[in-house]
C-alpha cells in the first residue's frame, strides 16, 4: 500500500498529489511514468512522473478526472492510500547535448512538460517554454514553468487568458524569425503534437513527441500501446512503454493513433457516470 503524502487541486479537473514510494522516487527520471492502482479490483492506469523528492521519498503524480479510475482516485484524500505503485517505467527524455530546447505543452500534458523543462533548466539549457489551454480556469502550472524557463509563452484558446490563439502560432513565429533549436519538445493532445510537428517540419527542426496510448502491463506484453512508425519508407511497431514514451514526431502515425485512442471512449464515458453515481449515493 501507498500512502497519499499531500493532494492538491490544480484546477477543476486536475489533480496533483504526492505519494510515498522511496524506490521510485531514488530512481525515477523525467518522462519516465508509473502505473498504479487504486484498490485490489483497480484497473492499472499509466501515469507520468510529475516530479520527485528522494529525501522525502515521495514522487509526485498530475491526472486529469476523465475516466471511472481517476474519479476513484481522486476521491482519496491525504493520509490514505492506494493498491499499487510500480515504477519508474519508460525510457527517460533524451537531454544529452541539447543545448537550446522548445518545451511545447498542451493542458493536461503540462504535468509531463514541466519535469522535462526543469531537467533542462537544471543542465544549463536555454529553455524556451509554450503552454497552451482551452480557456483560463483550465491554466495550471504557470509559475512553475515561469521558473525553469528562459522564455515562456502562454496561450488560451478562447483569449481568455494571455494570448490568443493555439501553441504552434507563436512557435511558427519564432521560427519564421530564424530561431533556432536544437530540439522541440511537445506533449499533449495527439491532434496537438501532429500540428506542432507538422508546423517544425519545414524548417528541419527535430521534433521529439510523448505519447500515451492505451497501456495496460507496461511492460511490453500486452501491445495495447502500440504505435506505428514510418521510418525509412517501412511502416514498423513500437511499444510506447517499453520503447517510449518518447518517439521521433516525424516518424509517428498520429491518424491511427488518435483512431485507436478513441476505440473505448464510449465505454470509459459510461464507466465514469457508474462511478460518480457510486459516490453520489454513498
């Protein structure tokens, strides 16, 4: 069992806590992910490494409340705890010889962008930070980005908050104006990371995407993560847990990505209705 060091809401719908696991939090890299469970009968989510404290032994965890597991989580206050927390699982972000680094964040995917960011900040990278969001009650994260980035952007769909717009409108100005990166970063949306690749792509930019496919053992035998590359005119399959989550964003097939990301949405709708309805009643 996992004990819930703290718990904190970020926004209506995401949730930060802490909880105690010393081994992964000794171990654990950024873009590394863990999977827990809830309870005994849970189903296994995969969640990303948010941040760790090896002193305090905790790591911190960031999920948006969108499925029947997450509701169930977030239902748990601080000082309880949960089944399962296995990790560190995933291969790290690659940081060696990136000097210059385009972090590009999209909601939710902000919790995974920010370790990211700080990892470079702490390695002496310039670090250029875009965060974007539908609108400014869903902004999370802000200062902590502010923090660790040389230069940061931030975006809401509607206007509400800072500038109008989408994140690949000011990364298309910056490189329209011959900036240069040696690396962009991007994670979120699937619709979000095609777009901001497809955006970097003229100007020859290497474009790394994490992606966060249906995973159930994380450990490579199921193949529910399944992605497909395109990687020198063959199509080849990747396992996002094993092999990723970090893919080359050139390479990626987004369309049946986002095909197979959908194939449960009905049936994850429903799962979460029965579950809220279950504590309603409680």
């Amino acid at each position: 069992m996992y004990r819930i060091a703290s718990k904190k809401a970020l926004n209506p719908t995401v949730t930060q806590m802490e909880i105690v696991s010393p081994l992964v939090a000794k171990k654990a890299k950024p873009g590394q992910f863990i999977i827990l469970r809830v309870d005994e009968e849970g189903e296994r989510i995969p969640l990303t490494v948010a941040g760790t404290d090896p002193e305090k032994g905790t790591v911190k965890i960031i999920f948006q409340i969108v499925g029947a597991t997450t509701e169930k989580l977030n239902h748990k206050e601080e000082g309880e705890f949960i089944q399962d927390f296995v990790g560190p699982l995933g291969v790290a972000t690659h940081t060696e010889g990136i000097k210059k680094v385009c972090i590009v964040g999209g909601g939710v995917g902000c919790a995974i962008a920010m370790p990211v960011a700080q990892e470079f900040h702490r390695l002496g990278a310039e670090v250029t930070s875009i965060i974007g969001f539908r609108n400014k009650d869903l902004l999370i994260l802000e200062d902590e980005f502010r923090e660790c980035s040389d230069r940061l952007v931030v975006m809401t769909d509607d206007g509400s908050y800072a500038r109008h717009g989408n994140v690949t409108v000011p990364l298309k100005e910056m490189l329209e104006a011959g900036e240069k990166f040696d690396m962009i970063i991007t994670i979120g949306p699937l619709i979000m990371m095609k777009f901001v690749t497809l955006t970097a792509k003229p100007f020859g930019v290497p474009v790394t995407v994490s992606m966060n496919p249906i995973m159930i053992d994380g450990t490579g035998m199921c193949g529910g993560c399944r992605l497909t590359l395109n990687r020198d005119g063959e199509r080849i399959t990747k396992f996002a847990c094993v092999d990723g989550p970090d893919f080359n964003g050139y390479e990626v097939d987004f369309d049946e990505a986002m095909s197979r990301g959908r194939m449960y949405f009905d049936f994850e709708r429903k799962a979460h209705e029965e579950t809220c309805n279950l504590f309603k009643k409680a």
